[in-house]
C-alpha cells in the first residue's frame, strides 16, 4: 500500500509506492560497477598530469597549502582545487547588466571551482585512510571559508557528482564548488520557515531520528538516518548532534568524524547497491546561525519523469525505514 508522507517542516510531499519496489540487488545494475576506475590514460585530473588543467588557486601537500604558479606547477600532492574548464560562473563576467520588456539580466559573476579528491585514478572515497578522509573533510572546510568572504558571494555550493548518470563527465574522484552572488530560493524559503519556529527543526529531527527504525549509523559527532519522507531509495541524511550552521564552525574533532561516517556510509552503498551513481550535496548558510549544517546523499537509482518535474513530488518504490535495515546490516557485518 503507497503513503504519502509530508517533510518535516517544510510543504514538500513524496509518495512511498513499495509495490513498486525492487530488490536493493535489483538496483546494482543501475550503477557502473567499474566507476571510477576506467582508464587513467589522458586523464587530466591524475597526479603528473597538471599541466592540462588552469593553474591550481590551492594545492595541499603533506599538511601545507600552495599554489601553482606559471612558471610552476606543485606535484606529488594530496589535494588540487583549481578552476572549473567551463565555469558556470566567472570572476569577471563581460556580459553587462541589461533589462529587456521588464525583465533583468546581470552579469554572471561568481566562482567554479574543481578539487580533486587524490592524484591516484581509481581511489574510492570509501576507501581512503583516517589522514585522507579528514584531509578532505578540511579542504572542504578551507575553500567554503576562501570564498565566502567574498564582498559579493552570497552562497557557497559545495557538491560530488559520481558516476556518469550523476552528472560527473570525468570518472576520477573529485567534488565541485560554486560560489553564488545570491541565495538559492529553496535555502531562502527553508530559512523562513526555521525563523518561524520557536526551536531549531533539525534538532527535532535529530531528536525523533536517533532512535527510530530509519537510524543508519552514528558516531560520537553525526547521525546518518534515511529521512521519513525520502525522495528517492537509500536517500540519506547526515546531520551534526551539535547546532552548527556552515562547516566554518566545524573543528577539526568535528570534521574528522563527518569523514568517518561519509565514508561508512559510502562502504555501505557499495556493499549494498553496487557501487551506484550518487550525489552528495551540502546545505550550509554562514551568516545564518540559526541555519543547521546538514549534508545530503541520494544514489541515482530512479528517474524524475514528468509526474516528478511537472508537480515537484517525488515517487520513491523503496520505503526509507526499509533501506535503513539494508544499510545498517552492511554497515554491522
């Protein structure tokens, strides 16, 4: 029998229609088994390979920050940010601003920036060590605040595309930044609603999640749940049991744990589904400190057809309390 279920807080609807379901075996076929191996040859993203790509503005090696110059390029490093080819956004757009029957256009200013996630083609991130995953946990940490003190950045986009059917067009391991001159609307009415409550509605989520039957994995910092109105199978959430609003207040305690159950959650998805396309996306506002810092990952297992685009409700076949019980059974083995 299908339930519609409500968000938490918000006015957003999916429908659970588990008579539609498939097995989580059935969904493995959906995912590329070999993503993120396939050839490193011309791969522009591999370690020797740094010339092929625009001049790195932050290159970690061995604890320290460089950056590459003209003249130089920084090798043998652990993590590369640089400059998106095809930037969504430009630091200095040359289109100008102009209005056309009522209707506006501005320039398209803002940050793309690519990092690289390690020099080895064909490293998973569920399979990085504890210096790996709390190298990148930081990273991630250092290009949110780079770019949010920009005068005009208004948003700091901080995402992973992997696997073709997520979006990602180079299969070596990396994530992507974009910094917005403006708030997206989703985060700008989300942030309404949480002004008009008397307590912040993540903590209550965390509250009724950490003992409920959608639980997948805790540690001493996160929780992992897959959330009640799930919209999409094996949708998870990872929220900090401390109220924080953007990963800038995250210390080092904080982010080595925030790797340490990514990464478990990852392992579990392999286990699980197959190694399957994924997205993982933060939600993040700094200068809103009523704002929770959460983290989203949805496994590209389904497709958003015209039900879903034309009516903004999402169809999901695998109940969330039951993918929880999969996932939590990988993870305990």
């Amino acid at each position: 029998m299908s339930e519609i279920r409500k968000h938490y807080f918000l006015s957003e609807y999916c429908i659970i229609a588990e008579e539609r379901a498939k097995r989580p075996s059935d969904f493995a076929s959906v995912g590329d088994k070999d993503s993120g191996k396939g050839s490193s040859e011309n791969c522009i993203f591999c370690g020797g390979a740094e010339e092929s790509t625009p001049l790195a503005t932050a290159v970690y090696k061995n604890g320290k920050i460089y950056s590459d110059t003209s003249e130089r390029r920084v090798r043998n490093w652990d993590f590369r940010c640089f400059p998106n080819f095809y930037p969504a956004l430009s630091p200095a757009p040359n289109s100008p601003m102009h209005q056309e029957n009522g209707l506006q256009a501005e320039p398209g200013y803002g940050f793309h920036e690519v990092i690289v996630e390690s020099p080895l083609h064909g490293k998973r991130l569920e399979y990085f060590s504890d210096s790996e995953i709390s190298g990148l946990m930081q990273v991630y940490k250092d290009r949110t605040c780079s770019y949010i003190t920009h005068e005009k950045i208004r948003y700091v986009s901080l995402f992973k595309n992997s696997g073709k059917e997520a979006g990602a067009s180079i299969n070596h391991i990396h994530s992507q930044l974009l910094a917005l001159p403006f708030c997206p609307p989703p985060l700008v009415r989300e942030l309404q609603v949480i002004r008009e409550k008397e307590r912040c509605p993540y903590c209550a989520i965390f509250d009724k999640e950490k003992t409920s039957s959608r639980l997948v994995f805790e540690n001493n910092k996160w929780i992992a749940f897959t959330p009640y109105s799930s919209i999409g199978p094996f949708e998870v959430w990872i929220l900090p049991k401390k109220h924080v609003s953007y990963l800038g207040n995250c210390d080092d305690r904080i982010l080595f744990a925030l790797g340490e159950i990514l990464r478990d959650i990852l392992k579990s998805y392999g286990k699980t589904l197959g190694n399957p396309p994924f997205n993982y996306m933060f939600y993040q506002l700094s200068e809103a400190p009523e704002y929770h810092l959460n983290l989203w990952l949805l496994p590209r297992l389904s497709i958003n057809a015209g039900f879903e685009l034309g009516t903004g409700t999402y169809i999901n076949t695998f109940s969330p309390e039951k993918a929880a019980s999969y996932l939590r059974e990988e993870l305990t083995d």
